[in-house]
C-alpha cells in the first residue's frame, strides 16, 4: 500500500497489473448514510481483496471534494469510477470527469458506478439501484458500461463563462427552494425520502413566480410567469417525484416540465400525482422535449443541479451532451 496523494490510497497487486488494463478509483462521501458505512466498507474490502486488481480509495472531506478527488483519478488514468454516496456526491464526481483535461473519446469509455448512500436515491432509482450496499457493489463488479448522456448549463459571470454539469436533472423555481428545505429538515427528523415532500409543501408557500422565456433548440416556447420547472437526463427528483416520466438518459434529449403559477386547489390537485409519474398529464403543466433550452430571465435566480444549490444572475443554456461516459450497473 503506497500513499500518492493527500487523499487517496493506492492498492496495487503487482503480480497481476498486466492482466488488469482497467483500473479502479473509489469516492466515498463518509457523512452519507452515516450509520451503516462501517459494514458497507467492510464489505467492500473484502470484494476487493477477491477482485485482485489496483485501485485507489478516496475519502471525501468537504463539499467539492468529490470533483477534485474524481478529475485527479480519471487523470492519472483510473477508468472505473466506483461512488458511495448520494446524488450529490455522484454529481460532483461527474463535473470531476466532465472538467478533467481529456479528450471526448477518452471520457466516453469511463465507467462510473453508484452504491446509494444518500437521501434521494433518484438518479440509482432509475436503475434500480438502492441502499442494499451488497446487491449494488455486485452489479458494479458483475456489470457492464452503458453509454449515458451528461447536461451542461452554461451561464456568464462577470464575463467569464462557467460550466455545471449534471447526471440527473436540473431545477429552477420551487424546485431548488423544495431541495433547500429538505436539507434544513435533516437537523430536526434524520435523512428521508420524506424531507422532499415536507420541503416541497414549504416551497410552494414561498416561492414567488418570476417571468422567464424558454427556447428549445432555438425556437421560443415559453414566455410566462415560472413557478417551477425541472429538465431531466433521468425521470426521477426529489426523492423519487416522477416529475419527468419519459426522461431517458441515454436517448440524447432532455425532457422537462415548466409550471406556471398555479392556484391553490390546482396545488391540491397535483399532489397525488407527485410519485405516479402523471403529473404532466394536469392543464397547467407543459412538457418540454429537447437537446438545448436557452433560458431568459432578469432577476436572480437560485437553481439546483443534481441537489446542489447555486446561484446566477443573466441568461443561462442547458445542454445534452449525448453518450459523454458510461454508468456501469
């Protein structure tokens, strides 16, 4: 065992390295799931230690680390990326990848991996994928990459074009406001799918509609007040809320959905169909198919990617970037 970074562990059979070409970087956020993660890493020292192949392990230290942790992996060479984390830990390890100085060709035959150790589960729901730590480190180490696409919001501060990346989905409106609020009621009843619900019930109390003009793939669509709107690489957020039910992260297109501001007893009405996948089928809520939406706005807005909050202010452009690597499962 050899130290080579400050964060990192390296393994390496020696014996077998040549038979080995793909090699293993493992992320693990530790505050994730936190009760169970002694026996999840016990276990998974002992597949390792079967599998027989190099590999580095990663710990986390604060929010961030991932994506300095994962660009420093897929550099050095590792092509397997295994995450024990939530989705906010598996998003920042796909900007990681996303930023890491390759080329597309290169970045496309990585293959990332997921065993759920967070509250929304909602990009492993799609997969099948949940928090029995010994059937999802199985399908990793049994499965096979499957190509994925990766969103990109590009957007303008001070001049200076940024990028965020993410693998499930992208909200604007109640949504990052719904994810704020589940986040403060961690403090007060543990980590649940049903933070969602509760935060969303205090979102929509208060939020405020803004006006925003949507283009998809160049052509005007939308010019109206948003309450909330969500564009999805997959058809799960807020703790398994199938706000885009046909989204399908491997077919190069986003599907969305954009709320106007609704009254009261439509806000009734739509909270049956929060987990039954038709909530596009009420009046007030359009759907949205496209690879770009160009989204305009003149006041600030707080958006979230993946459960992650960030602020921007000015215009922004969500992009499909088609088969950008692969989740392997």
């Amino acid at each position: 065992m050899v130290s080579w970074c400050a964060n990192c562990i390296f393994h390496l059979s020696p014996f077998i390295f040549h038979l080995s070409p793909q090699m293993l970087g493992i992320i693990i956020n530790p505050k994730s799931g936190k009760p169970y993660f002694r026996a999840q890493r016990i276990y998974l020292w002992k597949l390792l230690r079967k599998r027989h192949a190099p590999f580095a392990y990663c710990v986390t230290k604060f929010a961030g680390h991932a994506t300095d942790l994962a660009r420093e992996l897929v550099e050095k060479g590792y092509d397997e990326i295994l995450v024990l984390g939530g989705d906010g830990t598996l998003s920042e390890t796909i900007n990681g990848i996303m930023c890491a100085n390759l080329t597309p060709e290169q970045r496309a035959k990585i293959q990332v991996g997921l065993m759920p150790r967070g509250t929304g589960n909602d990009w492993g729901r799609f997969w099948g994928l949940n928090k029995k730590h010994k059937e999802s480190l199985h399908r990793f180490f049994r499965g096979e990459g499957h190509p994925i696409d990766i969103g990109c919001l590009t957007y303008w501060r001070n001049g200076i074009e940024h990028h965020r990346y993410f693998i499930n989905s992208v909200g604007f409106g109640v949504d990052p406001l719904c994810c704020k609020k589940a986040e403060e009621l961690k403090h007060f009843i543990g980590s649940h799918h049903v933070n969602y619900v509760f935060g969303l019930i205090a979102a929509v109390m208060q939020h405020k509609a803004q006006h925003m003009v949507l283009k998809v793939d160049g052509k005007e669509t939308v010019d109206d007040l948003l309450f909330t709107m969500n564009i999805g690489n997959g058809p799960f957020s807020g703790g398994g809320i199938r706000q885009n039910p046909e989204a399908d992260p491997t077919d190069g297109v986003f599907h969305a959905m954009f709320v106007k501001k609704p009254t009261f007893p439509q806000i009734i009405k739509a909270l049956p169909n929060l987990f039954n996948g038709r909530l596009t089928d009420l009046p007030f809520i359009y759907p949205i198919v496209g690879k770009e939406i160009e989204i305009h706005y003149r006041k600030h807005l707080l958006f979230e990617a993946d459960g992650i909050l960030e602020n921007i202010i000015g215009p922004c452009k969500v992009t499909c970037i088609h088969h950008a690597l692969q989740f392997r499962v």
